[in-house]
C-alpha cells in the first residue's frame, strides 16, 4: 500500500458504496480484516433498500468474521412491517440490532471498530458495498 492511499480509506466521505471488481473486493478485503483486527467489538450501520438485505448483510458480516449472531432489539419495530429503504444499526456489546425506515440514504455496509484499551486504533470503516461478504466462503 505503499502507492498511495489505501483502497479502505478512499471510501471515507462517500454517500454510498462503490462497485468494485473481485480483485478490489479482495484488496478491501485484506485491508478491512487488518484494520479490525486491533478492535474488541464492533458497531455495524447497514444503508440498504430494504430490511431484508440489511438482514441479510448483517448475517454475511457475522459469518465472515465469525461473530455470535445479533438479535433483533425487541423495542424496536417488526422487520415485516417494514417497506422501503432503511438503516440498520448493529451493536455487538449489547447484542442486538434494530432496523428503522430511513430514505435519502445512500446504500452501503460501515463498521465502526472500538477498543476502550486504546482509543487510537478506533475507526469507521466504509461504506463498504453491501455484497462484499455476500459470497465469500
């Protein structure tokens, strides 16, 4: 990465995901494992046109990082009731996640990296394009 920014940080600022080839795919990839790697948990917002595919990102986040699988926040509304764009908001200190109609979003996948021991290696990450985790086995 020595040519330059990485592929990871170019993405701050954008409103919403870019398309990028596998071998970008893979490049971001490698960047983001690295980056979260000195975090202990993670908070995760997914901008997506629907409650089902912010679901399903969420899902191919957890799988790909092995994470314990979120629960839908019971205070909040029942993803079948919900039409439309939307923002789903992941915390995994808690455990839970909650989806809320939101438009005018721009559509991607950010995580947001948190170590109490050391604040200087916090960051957000993204927005990350909402299928990057969708195929990776």
């Amino acid at each position: 990465m020595a040519d330059g920014p990485s592929l990871l940080a170019s993405l701050k600022g954008l409103r919403t995901a870019p398309e990028l080839s596998s071998a970008e795919q893979g490049q971001l990839l490698e960047e983001l494992t690295q980056a979260m790697a000195t975090c202990e948990w993670f908070t995760v917002g997914v901008m997506a046109p629907s409650a089902a595919l912010a679901v399903a990102t969420l899902r191919a986040l957890e799988q790909r990082f092995s994470w314990e699988t979120l629960e839908l926040d019971p205070a909040g509304e029942e993803l079948a009731t919900i039409e439309g764009p939307v923002f789903l908001k992941a915390n995994q200190n808690n455990g839970r996640f909650l989806v809320r109609r939101e438009s005018g979003l721009g559509q991607g996948l950010l995580i947001t990296g948190q170590n109490p021991v050391d604040p200087s290696t916090e960051d957000t990450w993204g927005p990350l394009p909402l299928a990057l985790f969708a195929n990776d086995d």
